[in-house]
C-alpha cells in the first residue's frame, strides 16, 4: 500500500504539472518582466520620452501656425459673413425706403389729385363766370346795337 500511496503522490503530481499552467506562465511572466527592464527598459524608456518630446515640440509648433492660419481662416470667414449681412440689410432698407417712398408718392398723388379737381371746378366755376358775363355782355351789345338800329332807321329815309 505504501507503494501505491506513492504512486498516488507521483500521479497527482504529474496530472498537476500537465493540467496546471499557473506557475508555468506566471514564471514566464516574471522572466520577461525582467528580462524587459532590466535589458531594455532603460533604452525604450529614454526612446518614448525622446519621442514625447517630439511630439510636444511638434505639436506646439503645428498649433501656433494652425492657430494663425484658422484665425486667419476664421476673420476672413467672418468678414465675409458681415459683408453679406450689411449686404442684406442694406437690401432690407432700401426696400424699406423705397415702399415709404412709394406710400408718399401715393399720398402725393392723391393729394394732387385732389388739387387737381379743385383746380379743374375752380376754373367750371370761373368759366361759368366768364360766359354769365359774355352773355351779359352780349345781350347788353344786342340791345345796345338794335337801340343804335331803331334809332338809325329813325333817321335814315328809306
């Protein structure tokens, strides 16, 4: 029995190895961590920090051109959009102006109009006026002319 206890043991031990992958993989873990820092984590380290600091470098320069050029970009955009916009409004007020100049141009119309048709009864009436009076006058002159008649034929020998 002795013998199959041990046996037992070598099996276990055996079935351990080959079906636990733990330690195996956590002692791969730790030789390459060391192997990493201790051989290349100095010069990779030094390599990424190079690089960062070209980035930056690279960065800070690349945003103060894009800052000049995309405030550039952005006054010439606006400037155009305001001139657009005064452009409108400008268009809006002349509109504007010419419907109030249109509106007095109506009231003037209409007021000469009316002048118009004072003007045109004044002179009905003055007409009126003047004819009454022709006639007056023309009857005055027909009797006046037929008193010179009569008086003519009174001393004419006919």
């Amino acid at each position: 029995m002795y013998n199959m206890d041990k046996i037992a043991k070598d099996v276990g031990d055996i079935q351990s190895r080959l079906l636990h992958h733990r330690p195996i993989v956590n002692a791969e873990i730790r030789y390459f961590v060391r192997e990493f820092e201790e051989k290349r984590g100095h010069r990779e380290s030094r390599l990424l920090e190079s690089l960062n600091k070209m980035v930056v470098e690279a960065n800070d320069q690349m945003q103060h051109t894009n800052l000049e050029a995309v405030n550039q970009d952005l006054m010439s955009n606006l400037t155009k959009r305001l001139e657009a916009a005064k452009h409108m409004a400008d268009r809006v007020q002349q509109r504007e102006l010419e419907a109030q100049q249109s509106n007095q141009m109506q009231l003037n119309m209409e007021r000469l109009k009316e002048e118009w048709a004072d003007f045109l009864k004044e002179q009905q009436r003055l007409k009126e006026e003047v004819d009454e009076e022709h006639a007056k006058a023309v009857g005055q002159l027909s009797t006046h002319y037929s008193e010179k008649k009569m008086d003519l034929a009174k001393f004419s020998p006919l």
